[in-house]
C-alpha cells in the first residue's frame, strides 16, 4: 500500500466512488433528484466505516437508478410510500463496520466494568 493510502484509504475506491457518483449525476430527472437525494441520506444514516461496503452500497445504489431510468419504472413504484424506510432497508443490506460499533463496545465495557465492581 502507498504511503499516501495509509492516510486515505485505498484510492481504487476513491475511484469506484467518484464513478458512482457520475453516473448518478448523469442520470434523466427525476431520477437524478432522488437519487442523489437518497446519497445524501445514505451518507448519514448508513454508517459505514468500512471502504468495500460503502463503496459496493453506492454502486449498488447508481446501478438501481440507472435501471429505473432506462426502464422508466416511476420513482414511487421503487421507493414505495415511506422512502426512509425503503433508504434504511437498502442501507442495513450492506453490513460493513459502522462507526457506532465502536460507541457499542465502550458502552458495554463501560457497565461490565461497573457491575464487576
């Protein structure tokens, strides 16, 4: 690994990321909006630590609006009435390490050691 990797991450990712994030800047309205709407919102609530997961999730995510568009599957018939929860169900997909699994296990430390004492 470069030098410059072990600060940043693998830049192949970078990549994959970056090319993720054109083709939903390429896509037709409304498909466009919604899409990165739901970047937008998977970015926040998703988590992830993890590059492969995060990386993979977001591909995922242009590859689905790309086949929407092409098809010219209305946006409701794919997000459904409640678009958060159809966000967080494709997000929880994805299982990489989140950053609260660090806060998880400090919290459960933290009260094992208390209750030993």
């Amino acid at each position: 690994m470069k030098w410059i990797e072990v600060l940043t991450g693998p830049l192949e990712q970078k990549k994959q990321y970056r090319r993720a994030v054109a083709r939903i800047d390429a896509l037709p309205h409304p498909y466009r909006q919604v899409a990165k709407a739901f970047s937008r919102y998977l970015t926040y609530y998703g988590g992830l630590t993890d590059g492969d997961s995060l990386v993979a999730m977001f591909v995922d995510h242009a590859d689905l609006w790309e086949r929407a568009a092409v098809d010219g599957t209305p946006v409701r018939d794919i997000v459904g009435d409640d678009p958060v929860e159809f966000a967080e169900s494709f997000a929880r997909a994805y299982s990489g390490a989140q950053w609260i699994d660090k806060e998880r296990a400090r919290l459960t430390q933290a009260i094992d050691e208390a209750a030993a004492r």
